[in-house]
C-alpha cells in the first residue's frame, strides 16, 4: 500500500539570508517529493548577495511559496508602548511584560489568524516552522484546535519563557533540534522529554571543494601571508569584535607576522567593526567583504577559521571550514563545542575570553604540524559523522511520524 503524501506548509519568519536558509534549502531539495508536498511560507522575499530571491531559488526547486508579508506596527502600539515603558519606568520586568502583550496583540495574534486560515483553506496536515518557538510563536496559536500536526526545527539555541515553554509543551508534536546541545537547553527549560530529537545539521561532504590557489590569487594573497578568516552575519552575537580583540593582542605579539583577517558577511555591527579595526590599528590587515553567495571559496583560502559566537545551533560553517581541511577556533558554546573535540578536531576557547583567544591564534599560527593533524582529525570526522544524507532522512523520518495533530491539544 502506497503511504499518503503528506502536505506541509512550511512557515519562515525570518529577514534575511543565513545558516539556517542555506540548511532548509539543502533539505528541500533532497527531500522527497512523492512522500511529502511542501509549500512554504515566508514574511519576507529576501534576497541573497546578486539579488537572487528566496523566492526563485524555491522556483528551481519546483516549491511554490506564499508570502505573507509581515505586519508593520500601528501607531496606537507604537504610542502605547511608549505610554507603558514611561508608567512602569520603576521596573524592568514589568515593562518586558508589558511589551510582550503588546506584541501579541498587535502582531502575533493578527499573524497566527492568517496563518490558522492558510493552513485551513489549503487542507495542510502538518505546519512545519523552521527557527525556534520564540520566533515562531504565530503558529502555536494557529494550529490550536485543528487536526494539524505542528513540527518546530530549532535551528539556533532557543531563548524560551515558562510561558512560552508551556504553549509549546500543549501545542508541539515534535521539535527537531539541530544539535544534542540544543535539545539540551531544550529540555532544562522544561520542554517535554518526548516532543524532542535531535537531527544534527549536516552538509554535502561530497560536493566539488573549490581551489585554494586559485581563490588566493583571486583575492591578491600570496603564499606568505597567513589567512584568518571567519563567516557569517555581523551581528553581536557573532561576537566578531572578540575576535578583532584577539588579534590585536596577536599583532602587538607577534609584530613581524605577515597576516590579514577576511570576514566574509554583512550585517548591523560592521560600522562598529571597522571602526574598532581602525582605533586597534588593523585597518590595513582586516577585509571586509559583505554578503557573498560563494562563502565556501572564501573559505578555501583561510589558513585558520575562527567562530567566536556567543551561541550557535550546530554551525554549518564549521562543517565545510573542517570538510575543507582548514582548522578551526570556536568559542566553548552550545552547538560549536560539539563539533569541536578541544585538541583533537580544532581548539576551542571560554567565550568572550579574548586572552585566550590570541594565545589559540599565536599556537596555531607558529605550528603548521598541528594545523595539518587537527585538520584532518575533523576532516575525518565530518565525512563520517554529519553527511547530508544522515539529516534529510532524519527529518523525513520526523515528519513521516506525524499524525493529524496532538489528541491532547485544546
């Protein structure tokens, strides 16, 4: 008997290109398509470096998309936001409250009663979300009620309230989490034993690898010159200002060293970021690159990566820097830390240590033989342990398991 193809809506609340589209995009293009038929469902049309929408690349894929676009703020939210925070200046906690009733008055409500009635008027069995509760809380609300299994893949470390956790808790059939740390936080916050696993990202360990040489001479680099690099969106959770610390502390110890550190992503700190880069007296030696839609190539021509995040999910970056033979620093934080084996697959240091750090920086700098054995440590470990092949089934696996909806749902 031929099993019936399972219909989900895939909801996205998402702004902006990252980790976690590139990972969702892995997914739908591998995922079964006689088993599962997907639409997905997005706030945002947007766009990747060259202006290519999120929108077309699903078209390549033969996925349809709706976008709903997200709700701009009245302005009697605005007015009594600013009414409450000036009443309730005595108290921070109450001034959060106040703001988060707001939020679900004016946002989270509206959107979870047009996402119930997409979900309803396009007979969807399963609404699958694809970031953590807190970003999501719309569809919580929207599936209540409905024979509609709801699906969460936590893609970063969730931030989660007793509230929240209790409307997960009544609401959620599965949560996917990308990494055991991240089911972890999961869990000590309350999160009910049996609504979670764990799926851990993965990455195509047997795409075509880019050529070292020839990206270094792409980018003026010449054999001498050592590369630290580091990948993603210039956000303060990135943590890139530790890491421009750091290395201002490697250059005043090491100051004959020939080094240039590429960032390769854009975001809302890199005016900050430049500006520290100048007042340490790196502006010379530190690239800024933007947004680029071949991170990988970049990636090729680094001599040492650097991930010095105050969270993580399960980094994919991390991956691909270790599938590509270029050893990795990664702060001690859930999701990097397990991929990182300290001194077997990369070093890892205490987050915003910035002494500790550099000292990372200086050990593998002056020591090729240990770059080479940690490289190939990970390189090991990434082909045998997180290939694509592993995640998709293991999400199809998840989602092959839901019912119609939790019978215990009110």
């Amino acid at each position: 008997m031929v099993p019936q193809k399972r219909k989900i809506l895939l909801f996205d609340s998402g702004k902006e290109w990252g980790g976690g589209t590139n990972s969702m995009l892995e997914l739908l293009k591998r995922i079964d398509r006689q088993r599962f038929d997907i639409t997905c469902c997005f706030y945002h049309n947007y766009l990747r470096a060259g202006g290519e929408s999120i929108e077309q690349v699903l078209s390549t894929f033969g996925i349809p998309m709706i976008l709903m676009p997200a709700r701009r703020q009245p302005g009697w939210a605005k007015l009594l936001k600013e009414v409450g925070r000036s009443l309730l200046f005595f108290s921070r906690d109450a001034r959060k409250v106040f703001t988060r009733k707001m939020d679900t008055l004016w946002r989270i409500q509206p959107d979870a009663r047009r996402l119930r009635k997409l979900l309803q008027e396009g007979g969807y069995d399963i609404l699958y979300m694809n970031n953590q509760p807190g970003s999501n809380e719309e569809g919580y609300h929207a599936v209540k009620g409905l024979p509609v299994g709801l699906v969460q893949h936590c893609r970063i470390k969730p931030v989660l309230s007793p509230s929240l956790v209790a409307l997960v808790n009544a609401q959620v059939d599965k949560i996917i989490a990308v990494s055991h740390g991240v089911e972890s936080v999961l869990l000590n916050n309350g999160v009910e034993r049996q609504l979670c696993v764990t799926v851990n990202n993965a990455i195509d360990i047997h795409q075509p690898l880019p050529d070292r040489a020839a990206m270094r001479r792409s980018l003026g680099l010449d054999d001498d010159t050592f590369v630290f690099g580091s990948i993603g969106s210039l956000l303060p959770r990135k943590a890139n200002h530790h890491t421009l610390e750091a290395l201002a502390l490697f250059s005043r110890n090491h100051p004959d060293a020939k080094w240039k550190l590429l960032l390769i992503g854009e975001g809302p700190e890199r005016s900050s970021l430049e500006a520290q880069a100048a007042a340490c007296g790196l502006a010379e030696r530190v690239v800024f690159t933007g947004f680029r839609n071949n991170p990988l190539d970049y990636l090729a021509a680094f001599d040492l990566f650097i991930l010095a995040s105050a969270s993580e999910g399960l980094p994919r970056v991390v991956l691909e820097a270790m599938l590509l033979g270029v050893p990795v620093i990664g702060s001690d934080v859930t999701g990097t830390a397990e991929l990182i084996h300290h001194q077997q697959t990369g070093l890892l240091f205490p987050w915003s240590d910035t002494q500790a750090l550099a000292h990372n920086l200086s050990l593998l700098w002056q020591n090729a033989e240990l770059r080479r054995a940690l490289a190939e440590n990970a390189r090991q470990h990434v082909r045998h342990h997180y290939a694509i092949e592993h995640y998709v089934a293991g999400v199809e696996r998840e989602l092959a398991s839901i019912s119609s909806g939790r019978t215990d749902h009110v």
